[in-house]
C-alpha cells in the first residue's frame, strides 16, 4: 500500500509542477497578448477604395505610396514608443489629412456645388467614446475635432455651422475653405460636371463604377491596438465626388463607417457610404466576433463579400489580439499595415495583397 502510494507521488508531484510551469506559460503569453502590457500591438491605414490603380499616372501612385508609408511610420514611431491607441490614430489620421492626394482635409473632393464639405469620426474602444464632425468646411483637421467633441462636449456628433462654432471656441485650427482645394480635384470636378444628369444623381446608391479613374475614393482611416492592449479607429473623408449639399456618409457615423471596442475589433471603412449605413457595417464586425464567435477575417470578409454588393468599398480592422483584416471588392484599396513582430505591408492594388 505504501509502496503503491510512493509509486504515484513519484508521478503525480513531477506531473503537477510540470503542468503548472505550462499553464503559467499559458496565462503570460495570453496576457502578453490581450492585455497587452507587453510590447504587442498593431496598426492598419488606408487611404480609400476605388478604380484600379493601374488606370493612375505613375506619379499619382508614387505620391499615395509615399503618403501611406510616411503616415504609417507617424503611427509606428509613437506605438514603439509605448503611444496610446487615440493619440496614434488621431496623429495618424492628421498626417493623412495634411497630404493632399488624399481625400481628406487638405485635397478632398468637391461636391455638386464645388464646396470641400469635411466629415469624421474618432471611437475609443477601452472606454467606448466616440465624437463625430460631419459637413465642416473650415475645420483644418477634422479628426481633431471629432476628439475633442468627445472632450470637451456633452454630445457624440456635430454638424456643419454648430461644429464649426466649437471649433472658434476651442481655438481649434480654423482656414479658408481654399486651402482644401487643390488643382487635381478641380481637374476631377469639370470632368464629373461634363458628364449627363443620371451619372450624377445615381451613383450615390449604387456601387462604383471602377473602369472610371474618377471614382478612386480616397477616403482615409486608421485602426491601432496598442501595447497597452487598448483599440481606436478613425475615418475622415470629403464624401463623394459631387455630392450633394447637405449629405453625409458613413464616415462620421459610429457603426457603420468607424467602430471600436476593446473586447473584439477597431474598424474604418471606405466606400459608397449609402451602402456602409444601410448595413452598419462597422457594427456589423464587432458584433460578429462578439455574438456570432467569427474571427476578425471571417467577420470582416463576410461584410465585404457577402452582405455588401461588389465595387461598394473595403474595410480595416485590427483586433484586441493585433490581427489585421483588410477586405475589399474594388479593384483597388490604398492600404499599408505593421506590427510588433516586424510585419509591414503597403499596396494599392489587389495583386500586392498580403
Ligand atoms: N465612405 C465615404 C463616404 O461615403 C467615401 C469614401 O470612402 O471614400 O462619404
């Protein structure tokens, strides 16, 4: 009987240290990863969805290139350094606003009147905060101000002469509404005047027509989990080419072009906005993770392939593990991505996908 006993605690001791070692490995590594207070974390940018990059001059692709590697290395730079997931996206977003081939802040699109009408939305996933601008004219970043409605305002949205008016009194950085113009714009907006009265009113319901070069989005957006294992997402755009006074898309409206919570995924999409409302998409992701127990790919792919019809637009999406999703059905999506294990990507085009 002893000797029987003695047998099994030669076993079971070992048995049980070795399992404890294991499951402490486990536990660090898991913690490592979610609760990110190692050095963990990701980023994902675009610069919008549309028409094949190949129709594009050799400089205009040279210059969105050169737009998304310096605006993801804002993002790099401050995540190495321990950034805060809504102090990178903001940054990030800024720099993508400042660049004027995008469409965003500095370079966006004009609408039916030839007006730069500005929308954006900023969402912290660790404290579910969210602030949107939508039809700012002045406003030189509207990602900025989209934070600071959630500072410094009681609300979670404003709109046009209201926001603008937050603006003045926060001694946010105001312009003339020329600086947004910029002479490739005014080149897209003759052609999209020349062209007859159906062009214009229908597509803003429909998907894009993708043989057209005009309809390169340009929208820009920035998803990060950072090493303090918390989640942002930011979308600023200029709307759709010739849209029409007074419209907003889903830029600036939390669950369907922008979302973020720290318990599934950070998201920013681009596309025909119409479409991304109808669907709240953005929404849509999270939840999938959330209630339908999808993984971040198979959540953000189903929104783009199944639900959306083809050429309407893309997503990214990071999740509160630091995987990237980047999903679209146009031909091409100005994107680049990193992460803490060294992975970088840049592209434009599907082919470059990663
Ligand atoms: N989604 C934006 C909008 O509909 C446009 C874009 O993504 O370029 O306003």
């Amino acid at each position: 009987m002893k000797s029987k006993f003695f047998l099994s605690a030669c076993w079971l001791i070992p048995h049980i240290f070795l399992s404890s070692i294991a499951h402490s490995l486990r536990g660090q590594q898991e913690s490592q990863t979610v609760n990110g207070s190692s050095s963990i974390w990701s980023i994902a940018i675009h610069g919008g969805a549309g028409a094949d990059p190949k129709r594009w001059t050799h400089e205009q692709i040279q210059l969105r290139m050169e737009g998304l590697h310096a605006a993801l290395q804002v993002g790099v730079s401050s995540l190495e350094s321990g950034g805060e997931a809504m102090d990178v996206v903001e940054a990030v977003v800024r720099a993508l606003e400042d660049h004027p081939h995008f469409n965003a802040g500095r370079g966006a699109v004009w609408n039916a009147e030839g007006n730069c009408m500005l929308d954006a939305s900023i969402m912290d996933g660790h404290q579910m905060l969210c602030g949107s601008v939508a039809s700012v004219q002045r406003v030189k970043n509207p990602i900025s101000l989209a934070r600071r409605v959630i500072s410094d305002s009681a609300h979670v949205f404003l709109v046009g002469d209201g926001a603008e008016k937050f603006a003045e009194q926060l001694g946010v950085a105001l312009v003339e509404p020329d600086y947004f113009r910029t002479d490739e714009q005014r080149r897209s907006w003759n052609r999209w005047k020349e062209r007859d009265v159906t062009n214009k009113t229908s597509w803003n319901q429909n998907p894009i027509n993708v043989d057209d070069p005009l309809f390169y989005l340009g929208t820009v957006g920035c998803v990060v989990l950072d090493s303090h294992g918390n989640l942002a997402a930011g979308t600023s755009t200029g709307g759709l080419l010739g849209k029409r006074w007074g419209r907003i898309g889903d830029s600036p409206i939390i669950g369907a072009g922008n979302y973020a919570k720290n318990a599934t995924c950070a998201i920013s999409c681009t596309g025909v906005g119409e479409l991304f409302i109808r669907h709240a998409i953005a929404m849509r992701v999270s939840l999938q993770m959330e209630l339908g127990g999808k993984s971040l790919e198979e959540a953000a792919s189903e929104a783009i392939d199944s639900i959306l019809p083809k050429d309407s637009g893309g997503l990214i999406a990071v999740d509160h593990r630091g995987h990237i999703a980047m999903p679209f059905n146009t031909p091409g999506m100005a994107r680049a991505a990193a992460r803490s294990d060294g992975y970088r990507m840049a592209a434009l085009g599907k082919e470059e996908s990663p």
